[in-house]
C-alpha cells in the first residue's frame, strides 16, 4: 500500500547523484588498488587504517534490515531490542583483543580455513561452510532483499517483488567495482551520510514529540483509536484478544527485563544470546575480513573500538525514531486485526515493519528525504555485495573444490555466480515467511533463527582459540549434537509458527512458553560440554594444530621472542621454527593465484619417497634458501612444512634429495618445479629475487603486524576500558 507522500523530482535527483558519487568513488579505489593479490582483493593489501575499518565495520552490520527491524521492535516493544546494539560493543571489543591477534597469527582468509587449520580434517570446516551459507540465505539475504523492498514499497508505492528485482539490479551495477578497497571506501561515505541523515530523522522527529521525556510520557499512552478505525474501514472487524498488541508494554522503557518476558529476559540474553552473538561478531566472514584489512593490530583494535562507539549510535537513530514513528502513527503501526494489518501494510502479521519509512516520508523535508532513500538503498546493496562475496567465496573454495578436485578458475568463477543466482532465487521465495515470523517483527525472526543455529558454532570457536587441549573430535561431536538439537527447534517453530491474535495459540508448551533465548543458552553449554568431555576423552590435539590458531600459541609465541632478546651474542636465527601460518604480508598474496588455479595442484606430485619431516617443524635458515620458490609461490599458508594442504587431503612434499632435477640441477631460476609452480600460480615472469621471503623475513612480517608500540598499547587499553565501562553503564542505566 503507498503512503500518502511519495518521493518528489528533487528527491529522485538526489537519488541519482549519490549512486553517480559511490560509483565514482568505487572505481577510484578500484583503480589504485592493487586486486590482482588475495591480500589486495580480500584483505585490501593489509593497508586499512582504523577509522577507515570502524566505519566500514558499521556500515556492514547496520543496513536497512536494522532501520526496518529495529525502528520496528523499537515500535512494538520498546528500549528492549537495542540490548543487541549495546551487547556488540562489548563483542567487538573480545574480536579486537582476542581472535583477531590469533587470526594474524593463522594466516587464514575464510572461517572455515581457521577450523580446518585449527582442528584438522575436513568435517568442521564443511559444517561450518554449510551452515554459514544456510544462514546466509535465511537471515541475512532474504531478509536485506525484503527490508530493502519495503523501504522502496512504501517511498516510491511500487510492487514488493518488483522493488526485490530493481534493488538486485542495481546491486549488479554496483558491483562491478569490486575489491574491499572499493567497498570500505564506499562504506565510509556511506557512514558518515547514513549517521548524518539518521541524525537529521532523529533530532526533527524529537521536537516534534518534545524531546526525550515526550517520547518516555507519548510512547505509554500510544495505542490505536479503535473507534476510528472501524469507522474508517467498515469491512475490519476488532478481536479482542488482540488487545495485548495494542497497548505499549510495562517495562517498554527498560532494556533487560524480567526472567519469563515475552521479548527480552534477561538471564536468556546474558547466558543464551551473548554467546550466539559471537558467531556474527567474532567468526562471521563480512566483519572479520574487514578487521584484516588492517595495517596492524594496534588499526585492528582501533577499528573495533571505534566500531564500538559507532554502535552507540543505532539506540538513538533507530530505535527512539521507531518509538517516535508509534507515537504519531498509532493507528496505521498498531493495526487492530489482521484484516486491518493486511489493509494497512500487506502483511497479516503486523505493520511494526514500516515504522522507520513512513517516518521519513512524513517528517524529512523534500531532499533530505531523497538522501535518506539513497543511504538506505545503497547502504543494502553494499550489504548484498559483502553478502554475495563472502557466500560465493565459501561455497566455492570451502565445498565445490572439495568436491571436485579437478576444476578450473574459470569453472570457479562460473559456478560462484550461479551459486549467487541460486541464493537469490532461494532468498526471494523466503520472504513471504519472514513476514509472517515473530509477529511481524523482522528483527526478532533473525535472532530467532540465528539462536537455534549459532551457538555451537561459538562454543567451538571459543574453545578452539581459549582451550589448547581441545581437539577434532570433541569439536565435531560437540557441534553435531547441538546443530541437531537446534535443527530440530527451528524445524518446529516453522512447523507451529505463532497464530494471529484473531486466532487461539494451541501450539505446544515447549513452543509457546520457552523464548528462543532459552534454547540458546541450551545449545551453547550441552554444545560446550561435549566438546569439553570428549575432547578429555580422546588424544590431544598435535603441537602444530595448536602453535598458531590458539591464544596459547601466542602467548607462547611472545615469551619465546622475550627470551630470544634476552640471549645476546648468540645466533638465534640459526635454527628458527618456520611458521608456515603466520605469514600475512607478500607471502599471503600468491595463495590467492593458487586458489585461482587450484584444479592443477593435484598435478605437483611428490618426487622424494624418503623425505623425512624436520623434528619440530624446524626448518634452518640456509635450507629455507632452497625452498624459498616454493615458500614464496604458494604454501606460505600452510601449518605443516611438510605436508602441504595436509586437511585438503593433497599432499605436496619437501625433501631433501634433488636427483629428479627438480630445481634444474641447483639452478633455482630455470627449474621445471619452479616453471610449474609459476604456471601454477598464474606468474608471466620469473621470480625476482625481492618475492624471496627468508625465515627471518617471514617472523619480521608476523612481528610487525602483532606489534604494539607501549604508547599505542595504553592508549588502546584506555579506550578498550571507556568503551566497556559505556557499555555496560548504558545497559544498567536503561534497565533499571
């Protein structure tokens, strides 16, 4: 149903020229950077700064689902749905400090590479590739596609699935630019317009209710006038027992609530979503992969700092506009029965959803509404970009290349966008479920679906980096008992969905009285407690899985450079471990050519049967000389000198003998290993000799990028402590 104001000429053109500056922005970014390299491409050649990353951090999680879905619980219910905002500022914050050094350290792209490089094998990493995909699709693109769609429903009057296919298009269009260059540089104009018209919506929405008390004293008494409403719509007929909807909550005003809350209790969010919220800010490929980006550590916890501060935001300019949005559209957001919600918004379920549109429509002057339609729009499809990347990434690399081991670059390519268009078919016919979940209320159906997904995924990622004696087994079993046990909840609340108010609720207790938080809190520690047990069980898991992908190995890491400093005079670099894993600097950018020629990998084929592993994975100094080709080619990434790719099940080997001739008799330059190796990794020209990385050049990399100047440390620490303390004030403050 269209609004009553729709967009005028001078709002259309406004439209148009920020689409033209953000195309223009995107190809300059383009243009400079250097995307022929996986950390160019992926990784923005490590050379992001921290604002740079904070701003683009935002931008990728607060896209026009959060304005629907937020502004939209921030209408229905109240303060409650920004305990989420508040929770990722503190969430970001265990990110900075904790994975993101121990994934430095890894050298790893993907979150599926950290479990295989962390646990071995291949079944975690399969799980979790399939799960991210599932849950991509189901929470994430389908529901940016319909939030987007209502945004331009409700401005323009068009058709919801015709505004689906319109925002896909212009996400094609966009796309092109490609590179996470071009995307953070985009998503910081982005940032600051998106907070700046946010900001406008807000402050005139305030005074027009009279400031923050008004919203506190207006938003109480709020409910639609039923008398006038029947009058209006003749054919609308009031059920009683939809009373309950219409009425502002009693603890509307308070974020954490009481134990058996409908939407908030507060023992399920601190011990339920807490910990599934960790898969989306500590493993989820969008966030991390930006966090990677940077220079250093020290930009690294800059940006989730920062980020942190940003997320402040969203409890003002969403939240409080939705209460707001309420406030002056009673009688349309709290529609009376599902007839009148069907007339009102085309969903039977409820029409909190259009609070944060029809706001803008009706209270931005003409302009300002034009710019808060494009930040909207391209806010969503720079989401849709990040969401298509990351989803082809992993079914590409993670699942199709096992699969088939045999497969070309071109093949890849191919099958990733087919793989897009398949997601986006997939997502569409999703929609009209998202409509109808959780009353209507958008947000609330993601965390809900998220919540009977996640949490074994955050307890094996947790344990994985916390606990060294964790191990595959007791990961995989602790995962698979509550990946099945949180399947076969979200199974049952699809098959005994919530019925409108017009009808009786007969579904079952264990449906209808226990909130998804609860069920949280179940899979998170029965998840964790079968990993714990059985991992005690059986073997520990190898040194090599975990001298790299552990906090452990870091800290053992550190304390052993504090005592290589300590031993002067003495050649420390004589005999130095080569951490294959740490490399994250030019080591890190032929992986991405290997990737990109992965179906010839299985024709490098060991040449020396009786090649012996180093005791302790040590490699000397001068032997690394002559394997430096092969280091600097392709398996810079790898934990196991020895056996390559040893998860991928592929098996290259080093060794010690060259009576094949594989380096050319001694002649590293005109070998036939090197000339496959270059044919492999896509290279034009012979190696110079400035892409030889030694041992010594390799920690040096890994040490610069782990360094912290004692400055730069306390004032992060500093900022690591106001930002909690914000946090957690805010979260009191707001629930008392």
């Amino acid at each position: 149903m269209a609004t009553a104001v729709t967009m005028e000429v001078a709002d259309i053109t406004i439209v148009v020229i920020y689409f033209i500056l953000v195309l223009v922005i995107g190809f300059l970014a383009m243009w400079k950077a250097n995307r022929s390299t996986v950390s160019g491409y992926f990784l923005a050649g490590r050379s992001m700064n921290w604002a740079a990353i904070g701003a683009s951090l935002f931008v990728s999680n607060i896209g026009s689902e959060h304005f629907i879905g937020l502004a939209g619980s921030g209408a229905a219910s109240g303060f409650s749905v920004a305990a989420w905002e508040l929770n990722a500022l503190l969430l970001l914050q265990l990110l900075g400090w904790v994975f993101i050094p121990v994934y430095i350290q890894s050298g790893v792209y993907t979150m599926p590479e950290y479990l295989s490089k962390r646990y071995g094998g291949s079944r975690l990493k399969v799980y979790f590739a399939v799960l991210s995909l599932v849950l991509y699709i189901f929470t994430k693109l389908s529901v940016d596609l319909y939030a987007g769609a209502l945004f331009i429903q409700e401005s323009l009057g068009w058709n919801l699935y015709l505004s689906i296919i319109l925002l896909i298009a212009m996400t094609a269009l966009l796309t092109v630019t490609g590179g996470l260059v071009a995307v953070i540089y985009t998503d910081t104009v982005q940032a600051f317009l998106m907070i700046a018209g946010a900001l406008c919506l807000t402050g005139i929405s305030l005074f027009k209710v009279g400031g923050l008390e008004g919203v506190r004293t207006k938003y109480m008494q709020a409910f639609p006038d039923i008398n006038t409403i029947l009058l209006s719509s003749p054919n609308v007929t009031y059920y009683n027992s939809c009373d309950h909807h219409l009425h502002p909550k009693p603890d509307a005003l308070k974020i954490l609530r009481g134990p058996r809350d409908p939407d908030l209790p507060w023992p399920g969010f601190l011990l339920g979503q807490t910990p599934a919220s960790i898969w989306y800010w500590c493993t989820d490929q969008v966030i991390v992969q930006r966090v990677l980006a940077a220079k250093n550590i020290a930009h690294a916890k800059g940006s989730t700092i920062m980020a942190g501060f940003l997320k402040i935001l969203p409890m003002f300019i969403i939240v409080i506009p939705g209460m707001i949005s309420r406030i002056l559209f009673a009688d349309e957001l709290m529609c009376i029965s599902p007839e009148h919600c069907m007339e009102v918004c085309g969903s039977a379920a409820g029409c909190s959803n259009v609070a944060y549109p029809r706001l803008v429509m009706a209270v931005m002057p003409v302009g300002l509404r034009g710019l808060m339609m494009a930040v909207m729009i391209a806010a969503l499809m720079s989401d849709l970009d990040s969401i298509f990347n990351s989803a082809s990434t992993i079914f590409t690399l993670d699942i199709y290349k096992m699969l088939r081991k045999q497969v070309s670059s071109r093949e890849l390519v191919i099958v990733g966008r087919l793989f897009v268009v398949f997601m986006v078919i997939i997502s569409i016919a999703w929609v009209p479920v998202i409509i109808e979940m959780q009353g209507g209320q958008m947000f609330y159906y993601i965390q809900e679906v998220s919540d009977y997904l996640t949490p074994p995924i955050a307890a094996l990622f947790l344990l994985g980096v916390l606990w060294h004696r964790c191990n595959e087994t007791g990961a995989f079993w602790g995962g698979m008992v509550g990946f099945s046990l949180g399947a076969l909840r979200l199974v049952l609340a699809f098959v005994y969905r919530e019925p409108h108010c017009s009808q009786p609720d007969e579904r079952p207790s264990f449906i209808k009285d226990v909130h998804f938080m609860y069920v949280a809190v179940i899979l998170f520690w029965v998840s964790a407690l079968v990993t714990v047990v059985v991992s005690l069980c059986t073997p520990p898991p190898r040194k090599d899985q975990i001298r790299t992908t552990t906090l452990w190995g870091l800290n053992k890491r550190k304390k052993l450079k504090q005592q290589e400093k300590e031993k002067t005079g003495e050649d420390i670099n004589a005999l130095k471990p080569l951490n294959h894993a740490v490399l994250n600097g030019n080591s890190l950018l032929c992986k991405e050519n290997c990737q990109d020629h992965p179906n010839k990998h299985n024709g490098i084929k060991a040449s020396h049967k009786n090649a012996q592993p180093s005791n302790g994975h040590a490699i000397t100094a001068s032997n690394m000389e002559t394997h430096c080709p092969i280091q600097n080619s392709c398996h810079s990434q790898f934990s196991d000198p020895i056996m390559v790719e040893e998860g991928e099940g592929r098996g290259v080997r080093d060794g010690e003998e060259e009576e094949e001739g594989c380096f050319g008799g001694g002649g590293v330059e005109g070998g036939r290993c090197v000339k496959a190796l270059e044919w492999f990794c896509g290279f034009q020209e012979k190696p110079s000799k400035a892409q030889v990385i030694t041992v010594q050049e390799q920690e040096k990399i890994v040490d610069e990028l782990l360094h912290e100047p004692p400055r730069t440390r306390i004032i992060l620490n500093t900022g690591l402590v106001v930002i909690c303390s914000v946090g957690i004030f805010l979260f009191i403050y707001f629930s008392l």
